[in-house]
C-alpha cells in the first residue's frame, strides 16, 4: 500500500494539535523525576551522611538527558511537533526531522 502525504483523509481535522499536552506530559515527568533526584540527594548527603557513589552520578547523567529530552520536546512543539502531519509545510517537517535526529 503507498501512502501519499498530499491527499488529506476524510474526516482528519487540521487545526488539531497535540503540542500543548506533549509539552505537559514532558514537563510534569521531569519535574517529578528532579523532585525524586533531589530527594534522594538530602537522603544520602544529610540523612545518611555518605559520599555520592557512582549510581548517584548516572542519575545526574539521567537527569540531564531527561532535561535534553524536555528541551527537544518543546524545541519541537515550535515547529509543528504535536499537529497533522499535512498541516505542516516542508521547513516544518525539516525542522522537526532534525529536532527528533537530536534524542
């Protein structure tokens, strides 16, 4: 079966956008996941009083790639992330190609 992006199926609504639930889902995960990395800092540094071991530097690195991940996210959304994809002119799906290449 070929699948043309210039014809436009019956019944799909244009103007529909998925951005701002995307961004949302994206932020919400990663404030939860720096919540818990912050509380497992205080835990280890104050309660337990132990150095950072290896474990805890891979879940900085995590952090960090959670927060690119947030980044590209709404980066995306900029560009047509979230939307029809026959909505979108070709420097918009350039755009978001490159932005999804990036995680």
């Amino acid at each position: 079966m070929s699948f043309n992006f210039t014809d436009v199926p019956p019944g799909i609504d244009l103007s529909e956008s998925r951005t701002a639930s995307n961004n949302a889902i994206g932020i919400v995960l990663f404030v939860l996941s720096f919540v818990f990395v912050g509380l497992r800092l205080y835990v280890r540094l104050h309660m337990k009083r132990e150095p950072l071991g290896v474990d805890d530097y891979l879940m900085f690195s995590g952090l960090a790639l959670n927060a690119g991940n947030l980044a590209c996210c709404i980066a995306g959304g900029f560009f047509g992330l979230g939307k029809h994809i026959w909505s979108l002119d070709p420097y918009q799906m350039r755009q978001i190609t490159i932005v999804s290449q990036l995680h």
